[in-house]
C-alpha cells in the first residue's frame, strides 16, 4: 500500500487505533503506561496562562548524583549518568511533576576539579544556576560527608537567598543514615537522606522542595514560554556570530574582533525580520572542553549552554571558508541533545571559491550524514547576502518542532512500515510494535510499545521514515521504547 498521502489510505486511522488500544490490554502496563495512554492526543504545557513554572536547580560536586537524583525525579534515563567527573549532560532542563505540581529541573552538570581554579570555577557554576533558579536542590554525598567545595557553595547559597533544600544523597539504608546527620553542620537545614539510585527517601526531599517553591517563577523567566520566537546564535569562537548579530540589527550592537572569544556574555537583541519580531541571543564562542577553559572562558561557556535552554530554535553558523571542525559537529550535537530546534548557517560564502565549495559539499556529505534534516542556508554576514532566507528556515524548523501527528494517523502508517519491513528476528523471537503514540512536541517526542527490545538500527530506520512521510525538517526527534510483556494467563 502506498504511503505518500495518507488520505488515500484505506484503512481508517481511527479503527487502526482502537483496534490496537485493545490489543494493547493483554500486555503488562504500569501505572505510567496507563496516565501517557489517557492523556495521549493532549499536549501538557509547562506553563500555566497566569506565569510561568518554578525553576529548580540541581547543584554539587562531581559524583555525588546529580543527574541520578533528576533521573529519579522526572521518572526516566535522560540525563547522563557516568562515573567520570564533569561529564557532559544530555540536556540541561527537564520539565518534571510531583503530586501535580510541576516545575522546571536543571541539572547544573559537574564542576571541574582544578587545583588551580578550584574556587573561582565553584562560584561560577553554583552563581549561575541559582540566578536562574527559584530554589535549589544540593546534593552532597553523605558518605563522603562536606568538603572545602561543599562549604564553598554554602556560602554563595546563603547570599543568594533563594531557598535550598539539603539532599544527603547515597544513603542506601538505615545505617548509613547517620552519616547524613552530620550534615546539619553545614548550616542549611535538616539534609534529607536519600539514596538517587533506589528512590529511597526522595518523595520526602521533593515534598520539603514544594513547601518552599513558588507558584510561578520568580527568577526572571529564563524558560519562558511565549513572547517573540527565541532564536540562539551559536558556533565555535570567531565564526561571525557577533557579526551577524551586528547586521541584522543594523548597527555595532556587539564588539567584533579577530581575536576569538571576544563575546563573554549573551546580549539579548529584539530585530524585525519580515514585519515580525525575533528575538536574538548571541552568545560567547563554545571552545573545545568546557572544564578546561579558564576565569572568563568558563563562565562564557556556561552562559552560552544558559542561552541555548532559553531559546526554541538555533542557529549554528559555521565557516564556510575553512574546513568543518570537530567543535562545528560538537555544537550542532549539542543543540540536538537539548532539544532545539536547528538551522545551519555556512557564514563567509563571500570568502569561497568554486573548489572550496565542491569541498565544503563532500565535508557535509561525511560529517553531517546524520542531519540531512537541517534546513541550512548559504550566508554572509559581512556582506549580508541572504540573510533574508534565515526567516524561512526558522519558520520551517520551528513549524516542525511543534508539530503533532494525531495518535490514529501515526499508527495507521507505522502499522504499513512495519508489515513491509519487519524488525529482523532476534534470538529466535521477533519483537513487534504493538502501538505509537506522540508524547509531546517541542520537540516531537514518540513512544513506542513493543513486545522485545527494538535494535538502535531499526530505531533510525523508524525515525527515517518518520521524516519521510511527516516532514519534521529542522527538528531533532525523540523516540523512546517501551517493552511490555504480555500479561500471564491464570
């Protein structure tokens, strides 16, 4: 059957669907399973008309669980969890729930532990998530008990004044419950025992968190939805960023130079493009490894991962004159890993030449193989040639990124994929996709329930032909499984 118009189709999406919700009953489904399912059609938004949700920052040192604890909390394995300090997170903010309220996480990441910045690196870090937060979650490990870096933070939270709840974090049982007593010395509070890995004690840490968070965001907004479309420039140091930026606006909003990294922090620009407003974040030049930068350096980086999480859509402009880099390939992931949706601007077009673009091709054709899906744009912004068709592009990748396909529709064409190209048989078995459903937008977030574990193969194969008959162009595309086994016959 032909799947390039589904209105020729000749099932009905909506029998498809049904038919399938009743197979879906003879399988085992949690409680989870069950609310996704009811509410499935209905986008939940993460800000109420009256204001937007709290903020809560998750702040520590390195390997005390941070992104275990937020795992717990939003109830699924999204940040990255690694037994390596300061590893790179996934993503930066998660909307999470508890007992209905619901509040906007931030996983700050590890501070990098330098002997020789040690302190200056702490402040920056902690100052920068607690700016942006209503209330702050510290974890400490109770088993190590409060360093030098701990009280460091203690200091900065005081002055803050933002309400902190103390999470005594790896108490595992009852006897290492002692060992999280004796981190009322720090001064903040009772510390609420808790063990990240097994959910031990977090539901009582969460309620402490609710009595002391507002209803809305007091702390100026830094996930706001609403207002003009949000656009962040991005791009390793000197790829014309602020250059952009200046002509856009029309006049020297921000100081150009040769000498990378002269941008420190992002400067927010309000600019009419096409009769409509946008607003442009520029941002400091993302270097090669974030703990490894200096002083300024560090805090720019910081900044700049702040200015992605506050936009909807990026801009990621690379040097068309020279070769693609690895940093070009490690910004253009990092705005895929938060979720944004993605133009790429190849700035300098003045400055090639007929050799250098048939180059520039097969580097695209090599190290973006796997994002033919980003609109992408020929630009100069010395010269302002094509600027104008970034409009368009946004336009498209934000479109995409919003987009939500009804739950009948979705299973009536992934129902014709599969019957054409089965998953391969594994092990003897072979696992079928018993039902979609589309979990949210912003970007498009699908989940799939299926009888075996789907190879990471057929995952691509799946989100392939998604973009094939749906569009999604600009926007990266979240697609998570679910293996349900079927219920036992008694």
């Amino acid at each position: 059957m032909s799947t390039e118009d589904p209105t020729t189709q000749t099932q009905d999406p909506a029998a498809v669907e049904r038919a399938l919700r009743v197979g879906l009953e003879e399988f085992e489904l949690s409680e989870d399973d069950r609310v996704l399912l009811d509410r499935d059609g209905t986008e939940v938004d993460t800000e109420e008309a009256t204001g937007p949700v709290p903020v809560v920052a998750v702040v520590g040192r390195p390997n005390v669980g941070k992104s275990t604890l937020v795992n717990r909390i939003i109830g699924r394995r999204e940040a990255v969890v690694e037994d390596v300090p300061g590893v790179t997170r996934d993503r930066v903010a998660y909307d999470a729930e508890w007992t209905g309220t619901r509040f906007t996480l931030v996983d700050t990441g590890g501070w990098a532990v330098d002997a020789t910045g040690i302190h200056l690196r702490v402040a920056e870090q902690a100052e920068i998530a607690v700016e942006l937060a209503d209330a702050v979650l510290f974890v400490v490990d109770a088993t190590v008990g409060a360093t030098d870096d701990d009280e460091s933070v203690v200091k900065l939270l005081r002055r803050s004044g933002k309400p902190v709840v103390l999470v005594a974090n790896k108490v595992d049982d009852q006897r290492t419950e002692a060992d999280a007593a004796a981190l009322w010395n720090l001064g903040l509070g009772q510390p609420w025992p808790v063990s990240a890995l097994h959910g031990r004690g977090s539901g009582d840490a969460l309620d402490a968190l609710l009595d002391v968070l507002p209803e809305f965001s007091q702390a100026g907004g830094a996930y706001e939805r609403g207002g003009p479309r949000r656009v962040a420039l991005l791009g390793r140091p000197n790829v014309g960023k602020s250059s952009m930026l200046n002509k856009l606006a029309g006049s020297e909003r921000v100081v150009v130079d040769n000498v990378a990294g002269t941008t420190r922090d992002p400067v927010d620009e309000l600019i009419e493009l096409r009769g409509r407003t946008w607003r442009f974040v520029d941002t400091a030049g993302i270097r090669r490894r974030v703990h490894q930068t200096r002083g300024a350096d560090f805090y720019a980086s910081l900044r700049t991962q702040t200015a992605l999480e506050k936009a909807e859509v990026a801009v990621v402009l690379v040097d068309a004159s020279e070769t693609i880099t690895e940093q070009d390939i490690r910004v253009i992931q990092q705005v895929i890993d938060s979720g944004r949706a993605l133009v790429i601007a190849y700035n300098k077009w003045d400055l090639t030449d007929e050799e250098r673009r048939h180059f520039l091709e097969r580097e695209i054709e090599r190290d973006l193989v796997q994002i033919p899906w980003a609109p992408r744009v020929n630009v100069s912004a010395r010269t302002g040639r094509h600027m104008e068709k970034l409009v368009p592009a946004l336009d498209t990748a934000l479109e995409s990124w919003e987009t939500r396909i009804s739950t009948g529709r979705l299973n009536a064409f992934l129902g014709e994929v599969v019957a054409a190209h089965p998953h391969p048989v594994r092990g003897g078995k072979q696992p079928r996709i018993l039902f979609a459903t589309q979990a949210g937008t912003r970007p498009p977030r699908f989940v799939l329930f299926a009888s075996g574990f789907i190879e990471a193969g057929y995952r691509r194969f799946v989100e392939r032909r998604l973009r094939e008959e749906f569009g999604f162009e600009g926007t990266p595309i979240e697609i998570s499984v679910r293996v349900r086994e079927k219920r036992s016959r008694r």
